[in-house]
C-alpha cells in the first residue's frame, strides 16, 4: 500500500535544505528515487522547511529513509525532522466514468 510521509525541519540553518537536497541527488545520480511517487518541499514559519513525499510502500520509503535520506541529513550536519506517515488510499469516486 502507498504511504505518504510529511517531515519538518524546525529552525534548521539557513541553507540546510539546499545541503541535505545536493547530498541526496549526488547519492541517487540525480535520478527520481525508486519507489518514489511524488516530492514537494518548501520554507515552513519558522525558517526551517518541510517536504511531502508519496512512496509505493512503507518498505520503500524505509530503505530510502535508511541508505539515502539519514546519511544526507547527517553530512549535511541536520538532525532528524519530525515524520509522519499516512496510508493513502486513492479516491476514485470523483474520477469521470469510463464507460
């Protein structure tokens, strides 16, 4: 099952977002991640920054999280975020018929 996971990053230095980002890319040779289905991120209130991401499976994300996204955070010298996983469940019910 799908999951979507939202992280923040409180008060995190000024350019921590753009270190944490260029220490992902260079790890996955600029490619979309595998098992990845969609990222957004931005400046959250106060001067940290936030990101949204869907993966195909909590599996997915967590091998992502593990050889991926903790090593990043720590050679850019960023502690943990807070994270919060959801199970998506697609709503389909204001699709158009097919028929």
């Amino acid at each position: 099952m799908a999951i979507a996971v939202f992280s923040e990053w409180s008060q995190a230095p000024a350019d921590a977002s753009q270190r944490v980002a260029e220490s992902i890319n260079r790890r996955l040779e600029n490619k979309f991640p595998a098992g990845g289905l969609y990222h957004a991120e931005g400046p959250n209130d106060d001067s940290g920054w936030w990101t949204f991401n869907v993966w195909e499976s909590d599996d997915v994300f967590q091998r992502f999280n593990q050889e991926i996204l903790q090593p990043a955070l720590q050679e850019a010298s960023v502690q943990p975020g807070q994270v919060r996983r959801l199970e998506v469940n697609w709503d389909t019910s204001q699709l158009p018929d097919q028929g």
